[in-house]
C-alpha cells in the first residue's frame, strides 16, 4: 500500500517578490552551484528557478537588475543623449547598434 496525504484547508500559492528570485538566480548562477539542492532548500522545484532565470536573461521579456548612479561626467567624444522625462541615457558614439537598440526598448517599459 502506497503513501497518502491529505490536504485540508486551503491551498494557497506562494508569492516570491522579485528580490527573493533574484537571489535564488544569482545562487545558481555561482560556479559550482547544484540548482536541484537550493531549490530544495527554498522548498521549490528547479523548473521554478530555470523559468525565473529565462524571464529574467532568456527572452528579454522578463525583469533585469539595474544600477542606478548619479548623473555622470558627460563622455568624451561624440554622444547621442536621450532624455524621456527623468530618464537620462547617453550612447557613446561607438556603442554597438544592436545594444543602443535593446537600451532604447527597454525605455518603452
């Protein structure tokens, strides 16, 4: 005869904040971190943590980390600067195309 559990009550979905996801990627993104043991101390499966880090770095569509600093020197040599209301961004003139692309998409959000 098999196992049984039964579940009385409410069964209710855990809510991770977007700081405690970050730091589950970041702890399996270390070198020789094993992904199946911290999700199994944070009481998760690993496809948990595998989808959190696609929506963060696979498809762009998730969130990302950014550094915010004090409006800095302005760059030497030629710059294209954008400014969307507070927002701030300078484009060093030999800034690749396809990274001053995704910078400006991600204004959009």
């Amino acid at each position: 005869m098999g196992q049984v559990t039964i579940i009385s009550g409410v069964e209710r979905r855990r809510v991770w904040t977007d700081e405690q996801k970050r730091a589950l990627v970041i702890a399996v993104s270390q070198p020789g971190a094993n992904v199946a043991e911290i999700a199994r101390e944070a009481d998760l499966r690993p496809g948990q943590i595998y989808r959190w880090r696609r929506q963060m770095f696979g498809d762009g569509q998730g969130f990302a980390a950014v550094a915010v600093q004090p409006d800095p020197a302005p760059p030497m040599g030629p710059a294209v600067v954008v400014e969307l209301g507070n927002i701030i961004v300078r484009l060093a003139a030999d800034t690749p195309p396809d990274l001053a692309a995704a910078v400006l998409r991600s204004l959009r959000r």
